[in-house]
C-alpha cells in the first residue's frame, strides 16, 4: 500500500530520493512551496479548494475523447518505461494509466482535493507515485535532468494567467527533463473561436480590450464552469505555443491539431487552421544548441 506523509516545509532533494521507496509523498502547505501564488489569476484558487469539482471529475469527464486519444498521443511520444512527471496531476489519470504499465511516475498539483482522489486510486490498486502539493511554476525541490517525460494535459498551461508565467512553467519542465526526455501539452486553439458567431464576437471583444490597455488576446473567463465557478483560460495560436517551446530550448518533435470531436488529428487545411486545440510533443536537446 502507499504511505502518505504531509511536511509543511519544503523537503530537501536528498529527502525526496530518501523517499523513493515510500510511495507517496505529499506536501501540505501549497502556498509556502513554490510560485508567487498571488500572481495566478483569482479564479484559480476557488478552483484548486472546490471538492465537488475533485470528487465528480473522473464521472464529469468519463466520456471525454480526449482522455483517450492523449493517453494514445502519449504512449507513441513515449513508447519505452521510464519517470514521467505529471503538471497538474489532478485525480491522476495519466499516472494510473502509466504506473500500471510499469513508468514510475510523479505528480504536482496544487489542489489537496484532487491530489486526495489521485492518492486514493493508486492506493487501491497498491501502485506507487510521488505526489507534490505545489506550484508548477517553481520545480526547485524536484532534481534537474531527472525526468524521461513530461506532461501538461487538459489545458493546464492555459491555466496560468500570465505570457512570463507561462514561459516559466515551460523552463521549469524543461530543467527536470533529461536529455533527450519529452514535454508533451494540450492547449485550446484560439482561432477555434472563428468558428461560430460567439466565438468571432467574443474575439473581437478580446481585440478590443487589448486596445484600451486589457488583458492580452486569447484570455477568457468560462462562466459558470461546470454549474461551479468561474474558471481563467489562456487560448493559444500555434504560434505562441510553439515560441513557448522554442524560448525553453525545447525542439519540437510532433504536433497535432485536434477535430472537433477531440478523438483524433483534424483533416484539411481549414480545420486544422480552426482546430479545437493542439497536442505538442518536443524534446530536450542531447547536447546544447541542438534545438537551434
């Protein structure tokens, strides 16, 4: 079975290999771990402390196409056995799934609540992870060329509310990748948007805000998500997912622009202009300046 410990301070990376063998290990006390939380956007933290979100998410999502075809996009990026840290674990979908195909695996997430249904499933098939209750713009407390694989599902990185956060985000992944290692993400597709008279209107407003001094295009607030609260979300060009990568060091192996229906790569040039989203796939250079 996995242990769980809580420590309010943040551990050293010669406890954390210490605890290799323990199973899981979970910091209370996000706020004091890692990130200027304060400069997340407000919704966030209603977010990450909602447990009706936690405790419905795997029912909410059961269908979700998605959830199917990144796990396939994963497994191909990353065929062999090896560490892979999850940002943004949530319940722990991607851990489940790869720990019982033999990866070790480590999760970061900032919400207690979803951390504790992700501790809950591994523990009930006796699998074993590392759990980290902390920001993912600050991996200090994780070693540096450590990982085979990174990933950031589910529009995780849309999540953070600033174009320097996001890039840090990134960087911080990066360093915990070793050579040769994989970043794998999901972002919305702002140009998705052009597809219906809403969402044309809703860019438009977006444009508009710019103009005055706002907030930059591409951020939205979902109202009401999922009947709770209202949720920040960054949508991306390809573009600037692409420079996020590039800035990091990170060359770009695979990319895949999103059908409607989420459940595979979309067909034409014009829906993979509009596409839902994208799943990026890029790699940490063997040597330095390879990605140049």
């Amino acid at each position: 079975m996995l242990a769980l410990a809580t420590n309010s301070k943040m551990p050293s990376v010669e406890i954390l290999e210490g605890l290799k063998e323990g199973g899981v290990f979970l910091v209370e006390d996000w706020r004091r771990i890692s990130g200027p939380d304060q400069e997340h956007h407000q919704s966030l933290g209603k977010y990450i402390t909602n447990e009706v979100l936690a405790t419905r998410y795997d029912q909410y999502f059961r269908d979700n196409a998605l959830f199917e075809f990144d796990k396939s996009f994963i497994e191909e990026v990353l065929p062999a056995n090896g560490r892979m840290l999850d940002l943004g674990c949530g319940t722990g979908r991607h851990l489940l799934h790869f720990a019982r195909r033999g990866w070790d695996v480590c999760g970061v997430d900032l919400s207690e609540p979803m951390l504790l249904q992700a501790t809950r499933k591994m523990a009930e098939e006796e699998l074993r992870a590392d759990f980290f209750q902390a920001d993912i713009l600050d991996l200090s407390f994780l070693p540096a060329d450590s990982f085979d694989g990174a990933i950031c599902m589910f529009s995780t990185l849309g999540m953070i509310s600033q174009p320097q956060m996001r890039q840090r985000a990134v960087l911080e992944a990066a360093r915990c990748l070793r050579p040769g290692g994989s970043y794998i993400a999901h972002v919305h597709n702002r140009l998705h948007f052009l597809r219906w008279t809403e969402g044309r209107r809703d860019l438009f407003m977006q444009f508009m805000r710019r103009l005055k001094g706002g907030h930059p295009i591409g951020d939205t607030v979902m109202r009401s998500y999922r009947g709770q609260l209202d949720l920040y979300l960054h949508n991306f060009t390809l573009g600037e997912l692409l420079n996020l990568l590039k800035k990091a060091g990170l060359k770009v192996t695979r990319m895949v622009p999103l059908n409607e229906a989420r459940d595979g790569q979309a067909k034409g040039i014009f829906n993979r202009i509009f596409a839902n989203g994208f799943l990026v796939a890029a790699e940490k250079p063997l040597t330095l300046g390879e990605s140049n």
